[in-house]
C-alpha cells in the first residue's frame, strides 16, 4: 500500500514505473541497462531502467506541460513557493540563472553579495559582467565565516542606493543562519530583490524545530540543493519564486541556456519521490531524527577531550578536536571508515540526517577511541589562530564597488605562489570543499592569501584554479 501511494503521489515517476520493460530504440546508448559491462551490469540496472529520454508521456524539462510541470507544481506546494523549477545542474544552475536573467532586465547597477558566497555566485557575477558591493563577514577565532550582520548592511544599503539586489547565503555550510529575518526585512525595504542559497536548508520545511525557511522570511527567489539534505542523487536541486518582482521569464530563458537538453529522468524521478515521500512522511522522519541527534549530542558530551560547537542547524555537527589535532583526528576516523565533509583547522563538520541514523553510533565509537595528544581537555576559550583560519580575510570586504568579468583573452602569466605577493589574480582560487572562494579573480593576492594557500597546499587539500605544480593564473600588468 505504501509503494502505491508512492506511485500516486510522484507524478514523474510513475509515468517512468509505466514505461519499464519497452523495447529501447532510442538515446541513451545502454538502452534501459542491457548494453552494460557484465561485472556492473547488476548494480546499475535497477536505475538504467529509467535512464530515459522525452519519450511520449515523460514531458520536456525545457518546456514542461505533463507529469514534469505536474511533479514541479507538486513541489511549490510542498516547499511554500508559488513556482519551482527544477535543477539538474545543482544549485549551481539556479544561481548562475537568477544572476544572468536580472542582470539582463536591469544592468548597470549593483549587487550587494556576502563575501562568504559559493564560487557560483562570484562566476555568475563573472559571466554577466556585473557590480558588486562585496557584504564582509565575521570569522570567529575557529575559522569559521558567520553570516553578515543587519548593522553592516544597512551601512552598505546606505552607501550604495542604487543597488538592486541582495544575494544571501543561508543557513552557511557550518549550518549557522544568523539575522536573516531582519536581513531580508531591511533589504526589502530598500526597494532590493532578495534572493537566497538556501542549497544546505532544504529540510527545514519539515519541523517548526528547525529553522523557518527563507520563502517564508521573504525571499523573493531561493536554490535549494535537495541531494545535499534530502535522499536525492548528486545535483539535483531547486529553484524557487514567490511575488512578482523576480524577472521570472529571463530567469527561465537563462535556465533553457544553462541546463542540458538530455537531463537524466533518473535525477528527476528521485527529485520528484523524495519530494512525494517527505510530504508523506517528512514530519515524522525529521521528528524522530530530531530527538535522536539530540541524545547523540549528549552521547558526545561525555567524550572528554571533545567540544561541539554551537549550529543553528542541529544536523550540522560541527567537533572541536584538540588544538592543531583536526588533521590527525580526520587521519583517525578515516581509518575507521568514517568520513566527514569538511576539516577546516580544528574544526570537524559532519553532516546528520534522517538517512545516516545506522552511521552515528560507528563515529561514536571512533570518537571514544581517539587518544589526543594533547592533555585530552576540551581547550574551552583556546584561540586557535595558528591552525587553518583561511577565511579570516572576509571580515574586512572592501567598501566599494568592483566590477567582474573573466579574464579570458586577457594577458595573464603563471607564477609560483611564492612569487605571486601583491598579483592580481586573473582565476578564482577555491578550496573544495566549502566551495568559497578564498581568491577572488581580480582581486590582489595578500600575504594572508599566501599563507592560508600554503597551509592548504600542505594539508593535500584541494584548490580550484591553482596549478599542480603551486602555480597560479595572474594578470601581466607589464
């Protein structure tokens, strides 16, 4: 009866349930899984099967008007929009969109940006030329970027009168969500759009004991990456409108532009059942994970030597470990087949869910079995500066207004980092994860720059837009 009421309840899906077993004439190549290397072929078939194409009955993302405008009806319902679109390029998609499709409508004047923002905001800003007020945001003594504060912006709003939009991040990766409410309050007053990376905050529409989410705060447009909280393979995400002031037909132009015209009908069946199941049973899921994280937290309390740190997001578990040990204790879990999302100094994120409830007590007990080399207390008040605060930089954005563009066809040179001091960089150069950039391109790479680079650089982490070899892209102002 359940899988019944599944099946009802997910439009798209079901027109995929209803083609299954069909002779395959057509695109993709594996032909629903029968053209497959042996080895695999059991693994991946369940899903081939509904590897489709806009067969008769399965509709066009691109111009929706079946069972794919019906499951993103069904979704605007679910998360409190009046329209939704769905994403098959990540958020990324909807927030290189909603850039390029305001910009278009009304050039020329500037947006107001966190510094803290994902590098998908900063190349949409690239990709359309535009003005921006960079937004500063504070870092506390772990490293962390906390959200803007309404103080700070009202200053920024007041300084730049002609700004026309405001794009917020919220809840942040490290699941903290600061004055948004009085942030989009003061912005709308203004006269400014509002739009928000809501791409960490997709469940919060199912508990009263989460944070309420930016649509109903409102946000006149937010993205929200669904694979990212919710059981939704990787990139599938969505964009929202709610009022009339976002250019809702430039935004959609910009998304027929963006998006490929093959998206995978497997992406979008899980999109439209995660959506079915969580309106069916969303409540009681989160619910119950709710009460569980909080007697793991209580769980973890007893574990000397760890700290947690505060979160507004109660599924974003953020462990202190002892100072200069977060490297060693990552070393640990992993050797326990434990896998976090993100070390940044000392601190420790590990993303809680209802799907990884059978997970929690496996770090428990690599936690308990961690032997710090330190004297094993909490360090309750320790400033960490000397480990890993490579955002520290974003408390302190420049006051005025700067112009993006890409570099391309610019005259650039490659230089080593130890040669790069007071460069303009002609590349965003972006640690991943966050995905934040550290480097802004055309911005000048400061000796805190370079120190927070090296120490990346020695911890094996990944930066985009830096070479192998330590190089870097950088204008030749010769």
């Amino acid at each position: 009866m359940r899988g019944k009421r599944l099946l009802e309840e997910a439009p798209l899906f079901r027109a995929l349930w209803e083609l299954r077993g069909h002779a395959s004439f057509h695109v993709p190549g594996h032909h629903g899984g029968e053209y497959f290397p042996e080895f695999v072929r059991k693994w991946f078939a369940p899903c081939l099967r509904f590897d489709a194409t806009e067969l008769p009955g399965l509709d066009n993302l691109h111009a929706p008007e079946g069972v794919i405008r019906e499951a993103e009806v069904r979704a605007a319902e679910v998360f409190g929009a009046e329209e939704t679109k769905f994403l098959v390029g990540g958020s990324t998609a909807g927030i290189l969109a909603l850039i390029l499709g305001t910009e278009v409508v009304s050039p020329r004047r500037p947006w107001i940006v966190e510094r803290a923002s994902h590098a998908s905001v900063w190349n949409g800003l690239s990709l359309a030329g535009a003005e921006a007020v960079v937004l500063p945001n504070p870092v506390d003594a772990h490293g962390i970027p906390h959200p803007p504060e309404e103080a700070v912006l009202r200053d920024v709003l007041r300084r730049h009168p002609d700004a026309k939009a405001v794009f917020l991040t919220s809840p942040t990766y490290f699941g903290l969500r600061g004055p948004l409410r009085s942030l989009i309050r003061t912005a709308k007053r203004a006269g400014l759009l509002v739009y928000v990376d809501e791409a960490h905050g997709a469940h919060f529409r199912f508990s009263r004991r989460l944070p309420r989410p930016a649509l109903d705060l409102g946000a006149d447009a937010v993205v929200q990456s669904l694979h990212k909280t919710l059981p939704v393979m990787g990139m599938g995400s969505l964009l929202h409108f709610r009022g009339e002031a976002v250019p809702r037909e430039a935004v959609r132009e910009a998304l027929r532009v963006l998006q490929t015209s093959s998206p995978s009908y497997v992406l979008l069946a899980t999109m439209d059942l995660a959506r079915a199941w969580y309106a069916l049973h969303g409540k009681t899921m989160v619910r119950r994970a709710l009460n569980a994280q909080a007697a793991f937290r209580r769980s973890l309390a007893q574990i000397p030597w760890l700290r947690v740190l505060p979160t507004d997001d109660p599924f974003r578990l953020v462990l202190l470990a002892p100072p200069g040990e977060g490297g060693r204790l990552e070393e640990h879990l992993r050797r326990h087949k434990v896998y976090c999302e993100l070390v940044l100094g000392d601190a420790v994120l590990c993303l809680l869910s209802p799907g990884n409830r059978k997970f929690w007590r496996k770090l428990y007990r690599a936690l308990v079995a961690y032997l710090p080399q330190a004297d094993g207390s909490r360090g309750e008040g320790v400033r960490r500066d000397s480990e890993g605060t490579f955002f520290e930089g974003f408390a302190s954005a420049p006051p005025s207004r700067v112009s993006f563009r890409l570099f391309w066809g610019e005259k650039v040179a490659e230089v080593h980092l130890s040669q790069a001091l007071g460069r303009v960089s002609a590349r965003a150069l972006v640690p991943v994860p966050p995905g934040i950039p550290l480097v802004l391109p055309g911005e000048r790479i400061s000796s805190s720059h370079l120190a927070a680079l090296s120490r990346l650089v020695a911890l094996g982490h990944p930066v985009l837009g830096l070479e192998r070899e330590g190089d870097v892209w950088v204008l030749d102002e010769a």
